[in-house]
C-alpha cells in the first residue's frame, strides 16, 4: 500500500455543510481580538464572554474547528508531555502540582461549556490504559504517581505481571502504588497480544468530536452575546502592531482594533507582530514552537462496543525519538444509528520551524504501511493486514520548546496574550487556557505560573 490517499477527518464528516462563510466585512473596534477558532480559541472567547463585560471578536482564517481540533485522535487526557517529576526538577513542587490541578479542573470546565450551550455532542467517559515493558517506563509512572499522592490530586492504579523480569527491582517506597497480578490480566487491560507489555497504569480518560463542540459552541455565542461577540471565518490575520494600550490588526481588506489580541493559532500562522513599544517580538510564532505531523487511521465496526483507550510505549527508555501507539475505541454516530470507530495512531514526521502545514494534503502510503506493518499487530493482531480503513487522516502537534503550554501575556507587551503550544495533548489544556485568560484579562490575581510565557 505505497500510493498515497485523500486525508479525511471522523471529526469533520460530521459538520454542518450548509453553514455560510462569515468574513469580516468592515473594519472593528473591540476589546480582546481572539485569533483561531479552534478548541484554544473558542474556549478562550466563551469564558471571555462568560466571566467578563468585554466585547470580543474571535477570527479564524479558515472554518472554525478545521484545523488541529478537527484532525486530532479526539481524546481527552490532561497529562503533560513531560513527566511531572522532571517539571518539578525545573520549575518546583508547588507550581507543578497547581498547573497539573488546574488541568485536572478543566474537565469541571468543559462541562461548563457543554451544558451552558446545550450543546447534543457525544462525550465519552472512561478509564484509559498504557502498557509498559522496562523498568524505566514503570518507575517513570510510579515517581509521577508518588508527586500525584503528595500533592493531593488523583492517582492512576498500576498493576504489574508478577512475570514481570524487573519485579524485584522496583524500590520498595512505591510498594503501595502498584498491584503484582497475572500476566492475562495485563494483556485484558491493553487488549492486545504482544508479551512485551508487563505493566499498565490506568486513567481518567475520554473521546469527543472537538469540532462538534465548537460548531454548537459557536452557535449559542452567537445568539447569547450577540450584543458583543462576533465571529469572522475566512478571515487571515496578517499583520498585528502592538501599542502601549491597544493591538492593530490588518486582515488584508480590514482593520481590527483592540485592546488585547490573544493568539490561539498553534503558532504556524504568516502573521508578522511588530512591537511598537518595546523590544522586538520574534516575527513568527514558529520561532517559539515546533511542529510534528501526527498520522491517524480509523475503521467502523458494525456492533457498539465499550470505550475505551490503549497507549504503548515504544522506546525502551522514555523521552526517546519513537513515538508510542494509541488506539481509541468509541461510538461514532451515523445516520442508521451508532457503530464503533476504532481509531489507531503513532507514525509523527518533524516540520522544520517554517513549515507550512496542509490538513487536507494527501495520507502518504508509506505511513499507511507503517500503521499496517508496526502498529497494527499491537494493537489489533486480528485484522487482516492491508485491510480497508474508513478513514486516514493528520493532524498538526504544536510544542513549545519547554513542552508546557503559553497561557497569559506576552512579556515584551502584555496587549499580546497567547492559549497555544503543547496540542498533542492539548484539548483539555486548551480549555483550562481559556478559562486562565479570561480571568487575567478580567483582571484577578492569579499566582505565577509554570504556564507564564518567558
């Protein structure tokens, strides 16, 4: 399977297709220009508009939800790219355990969205699991849960095959945060065959069509705060000059003024930001982030079948180059009722800092063989190699070079503010980002935070 394929979302297929492109038609004055409508951006405007007086204008050069948000594996997770012992190694304790707290929370938060909108969009609940092999990944886990425990948030459980080689190995200051148990067990838990995985540490997890959320989101802005919100698609920021008290943005045939621009773009944007009032702000925000593609592939199964969602490791130590695996399971809805789509991911190609990112270009085959060949026998040994997948589609990953999100205002001039970085994880962070913003924009005063921008 060499030839490459149209890329298609799950997540986009279920969009409105009647909606209408809503540029903007005049110049603006507002008081917070929000820029990209994905899940950082919506959820930015709506707790703007929530908990503050302000007038806000959210622009996105595409359609709302299409990019990141609609190519993504659709999980819901609130775990850092980065293991919190190591976080704690750089910014400390306290800090890392309210930034870990306040991701948590953002579940509370995006029920807040769900129900103040009423929003019909499927979001699905359940415990999630990643399979270890060395000694490396489970004392990795075992260290974070030991940080977890101490600092009063919620602790995964761990279970470990008593035929694990390493058994006798693991300190004995961990001895309460993991069980010893059959090697069937372990397999049940990851669903898969591959003797590699002895360990698994279980989670709260979960799965959403992010781009529904944000198409009937969108829709109750609309007509709650009609009096002070405005949505502009197909509208490409191009220039931002950045004042002592206000932000000037150029899209091409219009101006926006504003008292704050917040940028929820992933970073990968043509804009240029000139600092009138300060020292220079790197020109792209490609400077600041790097980006991978991540490559997905889905198939339906007929019969509903319980969600879930399994992580494996690859490297033999964590933090190496190869990426884990994931499978999600979860209702899809179709016109003749729900059916099961498993969706299955891991190959990632790097962007060099400048790159341009295209959502719908082709699935290469190479990758679809690479899912076939070395993914496809961990996760599901029983189907057939070179089977049909209903859907191929990819996704960009934005990080920072820390690995922790940019959430609050710039430090050159505080007019520009950031929700973007880190989306390989980044849903419920993004939702946490929003709710952070509109309190710091409303003026509270909040602690520092490991997601200041530096």
């Amino acid at each position: 399977m060499t030839e490459g394929r149209p890329s298609r979302s799950p997540w986009i297929d279920q969009l409105r297709t009647d909606l209408q492109p809503q540029p903007l038609d005049c110049d603006i004055t507002t008081d917070v220009a929000v820029v990209g409508a994905g899940i950082a951006g919506l959820a930015t405007a709506f707790f703007l508009l929530r908990e503050t007086d302000k007038r806000v204008l959210l622009i996105e050069r595409d359609q709302a939800g299409h990019g990141a948000t609609g190519h993504n594996a659709g999980q819901l997770t609130t775990y850092f790219e980065r293991p919190l012992f190591d976080l704690v190694q750089t910014y400390g304790f306290d800090e890392v355990i309210a930034a870990q707290s306040g991701i948590d929370n953002a579940w509370d938060l995006l029920d807040i969205m769900v129900a103040e909108s009423d929003a019909r969009v499927r979001i699905d609940r359940f415990t999630g699991y990643l399979g270890m092999f060395t000694l490396n990944h489970l004392l990795v886990h075992l260290r974070d849960g030991s940080l977890r425990e101490r600092g009063g948030l919620r602790v995964g459980r761990c279970v470990v095959s008593k035929t694990a080689d390493f058994v006798d190995e693991i300190p004995s200051e961990y001895a309460h945060l993991y069980s010893l148990v059959p090697p069937e067990e372990v397999r049940e838990l990851l669903d898969t065959s591959d003797d590699r995985y002895c360990a698994v540490l279980s989670t709260r997890t979960g799965a959403i069509n992010g781009a529904l959320l944000i198409e009937q989101v969108l829709a109750y802005l609309q007509e709650r705060f009609g009096d002070r919100f405005r949505f502009a698609d197909h509208t490409a920021v191009r220039h931002i000059d950045l004042h002592e008290t206000h932000a000037t943005v150029d899209t091409g045939d219009h101006r926006v003024t504003a008292g704050r621009v917040v940028m929820c773009t992933n970073g990968f944007v043509d804009h240029v930001v000139d600092n009138l009032v300060g020292s220079a702000i790197p020109t792209h925000m490609q400077h600041r982030i790097s980006g991978r593609v991540g490559y997905m592939a889905g198939f339906f199964e007929p019969t509903e079948r319980t969600p879930t969602t399994m992580s494996y490791i690859r490297n033999a130590v964590i933090g190496e180059s190869t990426p884990y695996v994931y499978v999600t399971r979860r209702p899809y809805d179709q016109p003749e009722g729900p059916v099961t789509l498993t969706c299955i991911g891991g190959p990632e190609v790097a962007l060099g800092d400048r790159a341009t990112y295209v959502a719908d270009s082709e699935f290469p085959g190479t990758v679809m063989d690479e899912i076939d060949n070395d993914i496809l026998p961990i996760v599901d040994a029983t189907r057939a190699r070179g089977s049909d997948y209903d859907y191929a589609w990819h996704g960009l990953m934005a990080y920072t070079e820390s690995m922790v999100r940019l959430i609050g205002d710039e430090p050159r001039n505080p007019v520009l503010m950031y929700n973007l970085g880190c989306n390989g994880v980044g849903f419920l962070p993004s939702v946490y980002g929003g709710h952070r913003i509109a309190r710091l924009v409303a003026g509270d005063d909040l602690e520092p935070s490991i997601f200041d921008p530096a």
